[in-house]
C-alpha cells in the first residue's frame, strides 16, 4: 500500500498539471509517516450509522458493572491465600483442593472471556466472536468436568501440582 | 484541465471503509516507547493466559484423553515428568514458576490498586519493580523446593 502511495505521489510531482481525479480514487495520506509494522492485517471495516452519531451509552446493569467488578476481585482476592495456604499447611485438604478448584475455574474463565471480548471485537467479526464465547464456555464446562472427576479420582489439584513440581 | 467524478452519497460508507484499511492496525506495539506500566500489564495476560492454558489442557485431557487409554492420572505423568533429565525440568519448571509469581505478585498489586493505594506514578513505578523483584525471588524460591 505504501509503495503505491509514493508511486502516485512521484507521479503527481512530475506533472503538476495533471487531472485531480477526486473520490473514488482516493488518495489517502499514510496516517503515520514512520514505517508501519503492523502484527495483523486489517480486519473487515463496518461503518454503522453515519460518522457524527454519537457513540451509544449501554444501559447501567450493575450486574454488567460494580457487581461483577466485585465479583472478581473477592474471586482474585480469595486466590492469594488459597495458592499459599495448602502449600504451606503441607497437607492436601479435599475443601481447600475443591475452593481452590472452584476459584481457578472461574478466575481463568472471567480472564479468558475478557481476551476474547478484546481480541474478537463483535462489530468487526459477529460471527467469530460468538463462536469464541461458546467455544471458551464449552471448554470451561469441560474443565469443570475434568476438575471435579481429577479432584474425586485422583490425587486432588494440591497433591497432584505437588507431586508435579516435585517429580 | 480538471475532471471529476460523480460520487454517490451512498458510496460514503465504502469510501469510508476503504480509507479506514489505510489506518494503522492495533496492535501496533511498536510506536510506543517500551514503560514498565504496559510491559507489566501485558506480561500480566500472557501470563495469566499461560498458566490457565496448561491448567486448561490438562483438565480437557484428563476428560477427552482418558477414554481412549491414555493413562493422564498424575502418579503416571509424574512417574513420566521424573524420568526427564535436569536441564530439561529446569528448562520447563523456570518459566513456569516465573509465570506464577509474576501473575500471582502483579494480582496483588491490582488488588492494592482496587482499594485506592499507590495510585500515582510514583506508586505505579514503585511497586512495579517491588513486583519484578518478588517475582525473581519467589521463582528461585520455588526451583529451589
């Protein structure tokens, strides 16, 4: 994109009298003068309404909001002793394992769900952002599976990180 | 001699669009100059991602797995894991504990910063490095163990 930029730009200086040819051929300025490195190309552009609509205010929901706000930070502050303390005690206890378990699951989920809600934008891909959210749902139900039949079958989430750790 | 082209309201949108494709694209890491604020904060995702992806993948194993005859109890992967040299526990424990305690130190300095304390810049760079020195010493501390 940028090399044709500069080629229509030479062109224009070699012949000063040449034809303006307006929209839709557009000539646009490169945003940035400096090199662009971009990781990823552009996404598909969607522009809904017209460029002077304001953006929409969402309703308050505390639920959307303050309470699920709350609801992480007793979830993240009831990790920090929950990742020390049957550690530290020595021993596994089958109600610290499942607290911690219940915690983890759904610490990772909230994370997960907001790296799916930033790198999947819904107005640019509709579709791909639906499928993530239900595909990290499936997969934290499966995790949830997974986590009660190892905690009940096997050594239990302290044990086995120790026995890990430790191997 | 000037020639123009008739263009359609209707086209604003298009127009629009195909300018909007010559903007910069996010994330375009690069043009920031590198500051422990976002290193840290990112440092926190791919951590946090990291560490749930491993715990993740073994509890998605442990259900889909099973079945087919794969033994993913822990005395088996551990009984497996120990067999490996050293180097190579070293090489996959460091990382491993240094993702824990980054994510596990930075979460406490969110948690200061969520009741009101060392909002500032002063108090951001401070417990920035006060993270990035536990970190070092709690992931010594668990290679240790």
């Amino acid at each position: 994109m940028a090399s044709t930029f500069r080629s229509t730009t030479r062109l224009l200086a070699s012949r000063p009298t040449s034809a303006i040819r307006l929209l839709p051929h557009t000539r646009v300025a490169a945003f940035h003068a400096s090199q662009r490195q971009q990781i990823l190309p552009p996404g598909p552009q969607v522009v809904q309404g017209t460029v002077n609509d304001p953006v929409p205010i969402p309703t308050p929901n505390a639920a959307h909001g303050s309470y699920h706000w709350a609801f992480e930070r007793l979830i993240a502050l009831g990790m920090v002793p929950l990742c020390v303390a049957p550690f530290a005690a020595g021993t596994a206890n089958p109600a610290l394992d499942a607290a911690l378990g219940t915690a983890l699951v759904l610490h990772s989920h909230i994370g997960f769900d907001a790296c799916v809600t930033d790198y999947f934008p819904k107005r640019q891909y509709p579709k791909l952002r639906s499928f993530m959210v239900w595909l990290l749902r499936g997969a934290t139900v499966t995790v949830a599976v997974g986590l009660f039949s190892f905690q009940t079958n096997d050594v239990g989430l302290t044990e086995g990180v120790k026995k890990m750790w430790k191997a | 001699m000037i020639t123009t082209e008739s263009v359609p309201a209707s086209s604003a949108d298009s127009i629009l669009a195909s300018q909007r494709l010559n903007r910069p694209v996010s994330p375009h890491l690069t043009i920031y100059q590198p500051q422990l604020t976002w290193y840290l904060s990112m440092t926190t995702r791919i951590t946090g991602v990291g560490l749930s992806g491993i715990f993740y993948l073994y509890t998605i194993g442990y259900v889909f797995l099973s079945p087919f005859g794969v033994d993913m109890s822990i005395a088996n992967i551990s009984r497996k894991w120990g067999e490996m040299g050293t180097a190579v526990k070293m090489a996959v424990k460091a990382p491993i504990a240094a993702m824990f305690g980054f994510h596990f130190w930075n979460g406490v300095r969110h948690l200061v910063w969520d009741t009101g304390r060392e909002l500032t810049v002063r108090g951001v760079y401070r417990t920035g490095y006060g993270v990035l020195g536990l970190t070092a010493a709690s992931t010594l501390g668990l290679l240790v163990l």
